[in-house]
C-alpha cells in the first residue's frame, strides 16, 4: 500500500500531571507547565528543541500563541485543535515540514471548586436545549436506550464494561478513583441518572493535565526513548454537538467512516489491535464503539463485552487505566489523555498488573454518538 504522510511521524514522549477531584491551591497554568515539562523529559528533550506547539487550559484559556512566549517565541507553527484532531494536526505539520518537534499540552483546574448540582461537562450551553433541561447524560442514553430496544441489549452488558473499566482505574496508583474497585452489582445498584445510565456507568469530574511530544520518525530513532508511531488517524463529524438531537438511526454509527479510513491508512483492521483505549464518557458507548468500529456485529455488543473478554487478559482489553470513568475527567484535556494513555499503554509505562502483554497496537478514539463527533487514531509500536 502507498506510504502515508502520518508514517513519517512518532509520538516520543507522554505524560500524565496529577490528577484529583480538585487540585486545591494549583494554579491551572501551573498544571500545562508541568504537562510541557513532563512530556518533554520524558522525549529526553528541551524546550529549545520545540518549534511546534499546541497549548491550551480550560478555564484560564491560554491559547498556543500565548504559550509560544513561554518558550522564547520560538514556535513557528501553532496548532488550534483538541484531542486527536489536535494530534492529526500537529502530525500533517509535521510531515508537510512545517515543524519538527511539537508539544500539545491541556490542562483544567479550578472549575469544579464552585460546584452545581449538575456537573460543569454536562451543562447545556445552546438557548435551544437549556429551556428543555436536556443535559450529556440524558442524550447518551437515547442513544443506549434505542440499542437495547432494537437489539435487546440488557442492563448487565452495560454494568459489566462499566465495573472492568472502573476496576482497571481502581488499580492504577495515578487513577482519581484508585483502590474503588465495583462490582457489575454495584453499578445496578448505583441511583438512576439518566435512564439506562446509573451514577457508575457516567463518567467522573476530576481536574489535571497531559502532556505530549511528535516529532519525525527519523528524529525519533535517535532520542533514546521507545517511539510509538502514528499508523492512522481520521474525525468524523456529523452535527451540531449538544444541540442536534442524537437520533439512533442517523447517528448511531457515529465513528465508522473514520475508523475505516484509519484502518485503510495502515493497512490493518480490528483483528490487528491489541488494545483499546476509546473513549468512556458512559458504559453504552463502548458497547457502542466496539460494534461501530469492527470488533464484533451491530447488536452483537452487549454479548461481546461479557466473560472477561475486554479486562486486561482478555481478547480485547478495554480503557486499561480507567479512562474518563475512573482515571480522570479534566476538562477537555481528557481527549488528549485518550491518545497519551495509549503511548504510555504501548510504551510498557503502565503498571505491570495494567500492561497488556506483547501489545504492538493500539486504538483510541474521541467522541461518541450522543456527541455528533467521532474521532479514531491506531498507534503502534512498529512503523507502518
């Protein structure tokens, strides 16, 4: 197959700051140095080595421009994209020579300290959707709930990816929820918020940062560090996010499009993947995820997610570290912790009862259907 530009791009260095459910008495831009700090050390670089950079902070609301004056100015190409869109950003900068060395870098504090009875991430924005209440949770679960309508999907499938994905969190020592460890009971048991989801199948709030490093393939063979490489990568949109109503039968398959055209850029397809680090704002969109993407047949996927099968020894180990349901919720730097997780899960950075065995690829993913959006990127530890 012909040699994609992505190709030619590695992702050096990863990084997780200290997360919490506040970080009481941290400045937020205190938490994007220390995520520039840290993914950089970690590439065995200096800032004096970036000349590409993406920097941003939910609440303070640095831009990259502004954060180029950290580093001397010396950045000559700026990125303006969140998560995997950012990281697809960067890498085209990258192979199209605009820059070498990029560092993107999110971080969010100080927005949970004045909490409401609804959390920050869920409160709905657009004057078309306030007046009616309608809120995150409430429209993943239309999403879920017409699954388990047109394919008999049952509330224990659900519990069952929330508990692993939690449990995996509870053993994590970075993890907000760490040593929290839940039963698929326990998730049944938890109070309803938005009907099929229970308090433990959402995601949490929590505050922190990541940090990560992409530079050349060729730069990295050199920096003494285990280079992960960015084998494929594509978003997907479909509407107006949190405004447009999530409709089974027009988004339900939200993700598809670009997980195939990652699948295409390298060659590869479900069967090849190793791990999967998707995104976990709620138990169903996993479920969801796996069909969507190939894992197993639409409708298929309550039955898949069952038996051990996505735990770290399972056939298909899911969100090994916790994800947005334990490890940590910040802001939007929870989509750019999607595709540092995956690094550090493939760079054998994990602790040892998390590390999957022998894992060469990885799949994450931003988004999901009740979201409109749907990103997906592969990663591996071999070129493609």
């Amino acid at each position: 197959m012909p040699r994609h530009p992505f190709h030619d791009v590695a992702l050096v260095g990863a990084y997780h700051t200290r997360q919490a459910k506040v970080l009481a008495g941290v400045r937020e831009l205190d938490v994007v140095l220390d995520a520039i700090r840290g993914a950089l050390a970690a590439a065995n670089l200096t800032p004096a080595d970036v000349d590409g950079l993406n920097v941003r902070s939910s609440v303070w609301r640095l831009n990259p421009r502004e954060a180029a004056a950290w580093l001397g100015g010396r950045p000559i190409w700026t990125g303006v994209s969140l998560g995997i869109e950012g990281v697809i950003e960067a890498a085209l900068a990258i192979a199209s020579g605009q820059c070498e060395t990029v560092v993107i870098a999110d971080a969010q504090a100080g927005e949970y300290t004045d909490r409401d009875s609804t959390s920050p991430w869920t409160r709905p924005t657009n004057e078309f959707v306030a007046c009616w209440g309608l809120y995150t949770a409430a429209e993943f679960a239309l999403i879920a709930r017409r699954h388990m309508h047109l394919y008999g999907t049952k509330p224990e499938a659900l519990a069952e990816v929330a508990a692993t994905i939690r449990n995996h969190g509870a053993r994590h020592p970075d993890a907000v929820f760490h040593g929290r460890h839940v039963t698929p009971q326990d998730v049944l048991a938890s109070r309803m918020v938005a009907d099929p989801y229970h308090l433990l199948d959402c995601a949490i709030n929590s505050e922190g940062g990541a940090g990560l490093v992409l530079t050349t393939a060729r730069r990295a063979a050199d920096l003494g560090v285990t280079p992960i490489y960015l084998l494929g990568g594509a978003i997907e949109r479909q509407g107006m996010a949190y405004v447009t109503a999530p409709v089974w039968d027009r988004y339900g398959a939200s993700g598809r499009r670009a997980a195939q055209r990652a699948f295409a850029q390298c060659g590869l397809g479900p069967a090849d993947v190793d791990v999967c680090e998707l995104y976990d704002p709620f138990s169903f969109e996993l479920i969801r995820q796996l069909e969507t993407f190939g894992f197993c047949k639409e409708g298929e996927g309550g039955d898949f997610v069952m038996n051990g099968r996505i735990a770290i020894d399972g056939e298909c180990p899911l969100v090994t570290n916790g994800g947005l349901l334990s490890f940590s919720h910040p802001g939007t730097a929870q989509l750019l912790q999607k595709v540092t997780s995956s690094v550090l899960q493939l760079q054998g950075a994990y602790p040892a009862e998390l590390t999957v065995p022998g894992a060469t690829v990885a799949i994450t993913s931003n988004g999901g259907a009740g979201a409109l959006f749907c990103d997906v990127m592969l990663l591996g530890r071999e070129p493609a």
